[in-house]
C-alpha cells in the first residue's frame, strides 16, 4: 500500500513519487503496489478535470510511472466521446505481464462505482460513475478486487445517501460463483476528521467480512490547502483482525496476505516527505478499534501542524510571520508553525497598543524566546493616535465596534508590510469557535495565507497548548504556552478590560453549542431540548449566522472536524437576515 | 409567466412575491401562472438542501401559496426515504380542480430530469433526476407539458456533456402518439452573462419547434449574490416568431398563445421590485435575434447595477462606502453604487497620498459632485508616515511592493472605519482584467463587502463610463466621469510617476488575451498559435496563475462573463507552482 502525498496537478512529481515508494516497497520485498486514489494529478483536483487536456496528460503519465514493480495507480481515465465525462479509476503501470497486452484500453483495471457528492465531494461533477467492479488478474501473481474509495461503503451503510448499487456485495457474489480472489484493495483519498479513523477501519472490517478474504486500504496522506488526510491505510481480515498504517507519515505499508505480525511500514526517503509523529503500525485483534490507541488531542495537533507543513511546501513557502498578542491563541499558532516549518523560519510580532497589558507583552515574548523564534516588538499606539486624527469624528461618533477593529487592521498592516516585504506568507490566529461568532476583524486579524486553528475550537486550542507544553518539557525544553497565558481570562484587548466573555458565554459552554449544531446538525429548538438555555442559544445562533459574510473571506484552515467552514459548508445566498454586513 | 426575484432561503417572502404576481396577472386576464425554477426557495439554495427539514418546509409553503389563480410553483420535493434526494419538482399552487384530489402527492407536477452539474450548477449535489416528464392536465383549461430549465437544453444540444434522457423529445412523443398538449412551459432559473440571451431564445425556439406548439420559459430575475438572472422570460412558437420580456424587472409576462401581438408585460407593484432599464417587450419575427435590440454595453451596466441592488436589499444594507481615487474603476464604481440605491446613500472618500496628484483629486471631487454623493477628502500621509517609523527598516530592506500596499491597506482602514461606524457596506472598486493580474492589493482595495466590477474588463469599465456620461448627458445633467479620467493613463499612484502600463500590457491587448483564454479556454500555445505575442501571453497566463491567492480573497462580484472568478471557477489546490505568497 503506497501511502502517498501528491500535490494536486503536479503530474511530474507524483509521478516521481509514486515511482520512489514502489521502488522502496520492490526493495522490501513486495509483488505488488497499490496507489491511492487519483495519485497521479492528486485529490481533489477539482476543475482540473474539466479540462480535457488535463485528463489526458494524466492517463498518460500514469500509464508511463518508470516501475519494476506492478503499480495500480489511481488516474482520471478520458472518456471515449468528448461529450461524456472521464472516470476516476486505476491503470496497471510496470513491466508487461503475460495477462497484459500493452494496449493502454487493456491496462484499464477498475473505474469507481461510488462517487460521492456531498460534504466536501463532487465527484458527480467531474466524473461518470460505471456499473462493474474491477478485477485485475495476475497481477504480481495474485487475483484482485480492485475498487475505489467510496465503493467500499455503501456495504458498511455509512453513506448519507444510498446508492443504487454496491460494488462489494458485486464482488462477493463472483467469489460465491467460484471466482479465486486473494484480495480486495481499495484506492482511497478519504478526508481525516478527529472521529474519522474508527470509522474507515469499519469499513474495512465490513467488507473483510463480506468478502470473506483481506481488504487492502491505501489511503492518501497529508495537506491540499484546507483538506487533509490522514493515511492509516490499513488491511482488514475477515476474522476482525486487523493492521494500521501510521499517520501523517509518507511511506509503505507492506502487508503479508497471511500474517498480521509480519506487516511492516516503510518510511519513504523523499527528502522533503511529510513525517509527523509516531511510525508505529497498529496491529489489532478483532473486536479492538484502536481509540484506545490514539490520543486524540495529539492527533489533531499532528493534524493541523502537517497541514501547514504541506500548505508550505506545496506552494514554495519559506518562513511564515505571525502577531503574537500574548494570548493562548497566537501561542499555539506559533507553537504549530515552529513545528511545521522550523523555528528559525518562524517571526513573531509583538504589537501592544494602549489597552495592551503588560503581561500581554510578557508572554508573547515567552513564548517566542520558549520556541526560539526571531521576535520584534512594534508599538502600534502611535499609529493608532495618526489614524484618529484622520477619522476621529466618524469613530468617535459611530459604532463602537469600529474604533476597536482599527487596532487589529493596524496590527495586519504591520504583519503583512513583513510578510511582503521579505516574501513570507502571514498566518491567522483565531480558533473556530470565534470565528464561527465573528469575534474577529476582517482585514485585521483575520489577514493572512492559511488559518492553522480555523478548525480548531477554543478549549481544544487550550488542550493543544498543554500537549506542546508537556511536550516540550519531556524534551527538556521550556514550556512555549506561560501559566499566564493558559491561566488569564481571554481578552482580545481592544478596549480597556475588555474581556471575550463580556460578550461571548464561557468557552466550553460556547464550544459545545456550536459542536452540537455544526457537527450534530442540532437547531435551535434540538439544542434547548437538550438541555441547554435558549437565549444563550439564541445569541449563539444568531451570531453564527450574521457573521457568515466573514468566513467567507477567511484563508485556508486544516479540516480535522467533521464540519468546517468553506469547501464542505457550502454557503447559502443572500437571505432576509443581516449578516452580511462588513465588520 | 411570473418573472420573481426570490431571496434564497426566505420562504415567507418568496411566497408572498409569487402570490402578489399570480394577483397581478389574475386581474390581467390571465388563466394561469407560472413561476420559476425552485422560486419558493430562491435559486440556488446550495447547501439548505441538504436540511431535510428546509426541503420540507419549502414543499408545504409552496401548496400554501395564497392565491385563487392556479400556479405551476416551482420547489424541491422531498424524497420518500431519508437517504435519497429531493427531487427539483413543480407543484400546483391554488384552488381545488376536477383533477386534483387535494392529495399532496397527486398535486406534483413535474420533477426535473436533467440536473445540470458544471459551472455555477451543482443540482447532481442536490437531487435526484427523474426519468419522465411533467404533464399537467387542465390547469386553466389547459393540457401543458412542463419542464424545468436544463430539461429543455439537451434537445438544441447545448450543454458541455450529453444527457441519456431527452425531455422535449419525449413530450414531442407523446404528442405524436396524439396526447392534444397546447403547450410546453418551463421553469427557469438561467443566469446571466452578456452572450446568454441569444442562446437561451435559440433553445425555445428550438424546443417549439420540436414540439410544435408554443414553448414559455419564466426565468428569474435579479441577483442572489455573484449570481444574476436576467430574467426576458419568453415564448417561443414553432414558426420561429418569440415575444421577449424586459431584462433586470421582476414582473409578469402575459402570454396569448394564438398571437404575439397581444402579449404583454405587467410590472410587478411589489414597492422593492427590481426595476432597472427598459419594460419594453421585444416582439421578434422568425430569424431575428434580436441582437439588434440589445446595446450589449447598456445590459452589462444595467446587469451590474441590479447585482448591487439586489444585494444591498437582500443583505438588509442601507448605504456604501468607497474610496474614489480619481481613476476610471472608483468614477464608474460610484455611478454604480448611485445608480443602485441612490446618490444620497453613498459616501465616496479621496485619500490622496504622497504620490496622488492634483488632478486625481480634481477628477475624485468631480465624480462625487456630478453624482451628488456626500464626499470626504482625507489625506494619509501623516498615518503613511506613522506606519513608516514603526517599520520602515523592514519596508526598505525589502521588496518594494511592501510599500506600495501600505498605501493601499491604510485608506482601507479609513474606508472600512466609516463602513463600520456607521453600518455601511464597503464596495471595492477593481476591475476583472487587473484583478486577474493580481494588479490590487489583499486588506487594500480588495477590502469590502462587494466587488462591482469584479468581473468586468478594463475595456468594459471604460465603455460603462461613456455609457453613464452620455445618458447623464441626455438627462441634463453634469457627465459624472471627467474627461481626464477618462484619458489620463492609468495608475495606481502607489509609487512616483507610477503607470499600470508599467507592469501590465495595454489594457486592450490584456483583456484580448485574458478574455480568450478565460472565457474561450485557449491555453499558452493556442493563444500564441492565434498571433498574440509569446512573452506577453507567457507574462499574462504566468500572472494570472501566481495571483489565485488573491481571488480566493475577493468578495462576492455580480457575473456578466461567461466565466468568472469564484464559484464557477472551482479553485485547484495547493500546485507546484509558487501562486500563494500573500501580497
């Protein structure tokens, strides 16, 4: 299983990548490697594959991948009338076999049957679904299923939608008409969320059991912009048992059909392949999910650090610059973009104005010299007072709001005039629970390239900043997160003794209202019979809603829930409410 | 046919717009109504769809719909079993007939079966097709097939892939196997872009002229964000003769099947209708276009001017904001903005800098005079200065675009302080062609809630400021653009004696290539083989791609191209190329 990290359209570099680890896994002793979905112009391509030149170019490379080794490699496949749309499937790249006749129609092993749309899916769109299963024979000597992705869940009933078809009950019924498959693989690209993991694994156990021989799971690992993925490909038997690939980690899974216990990872030796925490493989006895396994807090930080690692690398990012308030969010996004791309590469930007507090000041430095980041401190009062002698009047004789936005955009100006000038990109600060109630300003902190924590909610940020402290500390290091930091009551300081909860309610009140409405789909009247008290949940909502117009303008954040802001929360249009209002 | 500007998402009012039109055409004559695609709803919902409880309280307001006139109301419709789709139906709205049991189910009309699923459309996201026709038996004392939009559009072969079914040709066989069907009526929703009027008459006519009998398309008016529908609700008879309701007005076109002549436009007497341009009904004979009637310049200004319109009443927005530098895009930005709420609800600001010149504030105080806007004149030096002392080792060590955007980003700070003292909606004011070229700064004068040319070319801008001079001009009254905006070269005035010409090519040749490689899809090498100049196609496409960053930042602008930035340019991710450097 090549558990890869394609950069979407970049044909020449999965190519070379795909080209890597099959040549690892042929050097570890494997007959066979299997790619992940679409590994050669990567997922999702999105309207990449209108163009029909695109869909072209990569059946050709994949076709072309330089391997001793037999490779399925996922590929769009052009449809054969201009009018039609491609399929998403799986070409056999290597060296001709004797079942093989060269003709590239014949190297075609399997075009996916499922194809989700929904959440952040669309492959309706670009793709036409087909009505057979992929078979490959002999290949490196064995009989397989082949499918892909999405087709090995509509067995398992965890499609928000059922499907006219079932790809593996297909293939099970060839096994039961006396057909000999060794294996079934899946070709995946299959989105990471906290709650994620078990569930695949379920899939796999399911169809196993279906199938009643091993299912073989490649799943696509690392960033591309807001979505990740986490890799844990994986291999399921029929009995339950079961071997996980690690996370974040670029690599080879080597399965033995016949033996748990003498599967292996293989680590890919790219130089610049992601690599993040533990390589250890899970091996599981039936009835065991592996939950027990996996911190989950560690795993979200893991998460959000490799996607902005790949947001980096993928787009030729060299050094990040970020304002460090002294607040817990702006600590754990340094602590993320230290990890991600190095210290060294990391500015932080201590900028106090009037209603900065000292201690604010203190632990934006304690944590840029914990991390040893190059750190500057630039007071903004000066600038403020120039602006207020422009636009005193209207300030002073308008919404109060605007006069505490003006320290923000002020602080942006600053942030970004070092983000340009050196070619840095900017990163944002704020965390999913604010940004969902419009506790920021647009232009202002919300200005920057990627938003690591724009997923993350507020006691989880609390909860990353503990891990990267005890982290720290087993390393020998110094604390990054200061006991005041973690310790103060949040305040975004922009008026004097302002503090978040002046307008928002308590944070772990706050977290589990929006939890249960954007991930659990509860409304308002769901969520007060629930249990929790209508006009907090009343004010939640509202401002939810009326700050919608924000988001839309948000950069990039790393999905790791099961509901986030943009590509899988498509916005509805212009309503009769007023959230659209700039602020 | 009741041409309605619904709001997407408001149910309660879509209703009462369709029952105050059915009343209007009621006490016209008419015997029965049609409304558009999904009007109780609005179009498009996008993500409301996939709340059962939202598919199901729209089915229940559309039976609802108060009106004694039968109406063909257009809505999704909720599917039996909660893990299938809603289907995109027609449902009769109105008093009880013969034919109708008063049984839900038996009053659905139609459902669609085409779902149209590339550009701006998503509908196989949404629902599920159908795979037979409407037909509406005795409604008004009529038997009418029904369609909806894309159902019609295989037929005249006009859509980029082939559909398996054909919905005109299967009323077409009907009629011939002797089903007596008076006419064919289809609900639309059909956006706009400056060529699209003549295909959407090429399509009715084509369908009359398969069916053989009158073929009546109701179609949307209005904006629903960077959507526009242009509404020309039409009738097409199988002659080739067509009657063609006015553009960008929200009303009801009354149909005499038997004779073009006595067909009819009502405005609607809604006191917020949309009412933009000309209600004259264009009556056209067989082989006329209607081209002729049309200034394609004077549709694109009156398309541009009913998105901000529509937004600002959607959006509860009651004034604009917006910095008027003197140059062509703020002159044309502010007629904009006059035109679609009024002079007296928009503030225009010059923000001169070290680098602006006097005429530039001449020609600023021109355009606010002229328009009769309230007007401002604010000077940033002291804050560019102020700014500068903060961080000017950083500013002068780099590169030098870090400078120029500070200008840019502290007259946003003045603009957005006015837009949120005083509840106001910044507009920006740049064009597509510069915008394409990333030619504008991120948090600069990118920073508002709307972007009115955001998809109009510089050319086009500059044909818009000929088009309001000489209609002020007809009117009596001052040309709002000076004739030294109208030929000064332009620039940005971010840097001494700075020209775009400077960094971009002539404005005409940009959009040559933009345009042919944007909307016509031609990459480097056709553009070449078509006789533009290499290094200039090279510089442009290599612009265009390295800016995206930028654009995925931009807010909402009305489409009038036949391809814009944002929803109907799905974004492809991270890429090997160096694009997303902030700047």
């Amino acid at each position: 299983m090549l558990q890869l990290d394609p950069t979407v359209g970049d044909l020449e570099q999965n190519c070379h990548r795909i080209a890597n680890l099959a040549k690892q896994a042929e050097e570890a002793g494997a007959v066979l490697g299997v790619s992940t979905e679409l590994a050669v112009c990567g997922y999702p391509p999105r309207d990449l594959l209108m163009e029909h030149d695109f869909v072209e170019r990569s059946m050709k490379a994949a076709l072309s991948v330089p391997t001793n080794l037999p490779v399925l490699v996922g590929t769009p496949i052009p449809a054969e009338d201009d009018r039609m749309l491609p399929t998403n499937g799986v070409v056999r790249a290597g060296p001709p076999s004797t079942s093989i006749t060269g003709d590239e129609h014949s190297r075609i092993v399997a075009e996916k049957q499922l194809l989700p749309t929904y959440d952040v899916f669309d492959e309706a769109r670009y793709f036409s679904p087909k009505n057979r299963s992929g078979l490959a024979r002999s290949v490196g000597g064995l009989t397989l299923g082949v499918t892909v992705c999405e087709d090995a869940w509509q067995s398992a009933g965890l499609t928000p939608s059922a499907y006219a078809q079932d790809p593996i009950e297909h293939i099970a019924g060839w096994c039961r008409q006396g057909v000999a498959i060794d294996a079934t693989v899946n070709l995946s690209a299959s989105p990471f969320h906290t709650e994620k993991f078990t569930t695949r694994l379920a899939v796999a156990r399911h169809a196993a059991s279906v199938l009643n021989h091993p299912f073989l799971l490649a799943n696509q690992v690392g960033g591309n912009d807001d979505l990740l993925f986490d890799g844990r490909s994986l291999v399921a038997w029929p009995d339950g048992r079961a071997v996980i690939a690690p996370s974040w980690h670029e690599g080879v899974l080597m399965v033995d059909l016949a033996d748990p216990d003498s599967c292996a990872w293989v680590s890919s030796t790219e130089g610049d392949a992601l690599s993040i925490g533990s390589t250890d493989l899970m091996v599981l006895e039936a009835g065991d999910d592996g939950s027990a396994l996996v911190d989950t807090i560690e795993e979200l930080t893991n998460a959000v650090v490799s996607g902005l690692a790949d947001y980096c690398r993928k787009s030729s990012i060299h050094s990040i610059v970020l304002g460090l308030s002294g607040g817990i969010d702006s600590a754990v996004a340094a602590c993320v973009a230290a990890a991600a791309i190095g210290a060294s590469k990391v500015t932080g930007l201590a900028m106090p104005s009037r209603h900065s507090s000292q201690h604010s000041i203190d632990d934006a430095v304690h944590t840029a010299e914990a991390l040893g980041l190059e750190h500057r401190l630039h007071e903004i009062d000066a600038m403020h007072a120039s602006v207020e002698t422009v636009i005193g009047d209207v300030l002073s004789n308008g919404h109060p709001v605007a006069g505490e936005n003006l320290q923000s955009r002020l602080r942006a100006i600053v942030v970004m005039g070092y983000a340009n000038a050196n070619g840095s990109m900017a990163i944002t600060t704020g965390n999913k629970s604010e940004i969902a109630q419009g506790y920021c300003t647009l232009y202002g902190d919300m200005a920057g390239g990627y938003a690591p924590l724009g997923d993350v909610y507020k006691m989880d940020v609390y909860a990353m900043a503990d891990f990267f402290n005890q982290r720290a500390k087993a390393e020998g290091l110094p604390a990054p997160v200061s006991d005041s930091t973690m310790t103060k009551p949040p305040s975004a300081e922009l008026a004097p003794d302002q503090t978040d909860q002046d307008t928002l309610p308590p944070y772990d009140l706050l977290d589990d209202v929006l939890r249960s409405h954007i991930e659990g789909g509860l409304n308002a009247d769901d969520l007060v019979a629930e249990g929790f008290d209508e006009p907090v949940v009343m004010d939640v909502l509202q401002r939810l809603e009326r700050n919608e117009h924000k988001r839309w303008q948000m950069p990039p954040a790393p999905r790791v829930s099961r509901r986030a802001f943009g590509q899988g929360w498509r916005r509805p249009l212009a309503s009769n409410h007023d959230w659209r209002r700039p602020g």
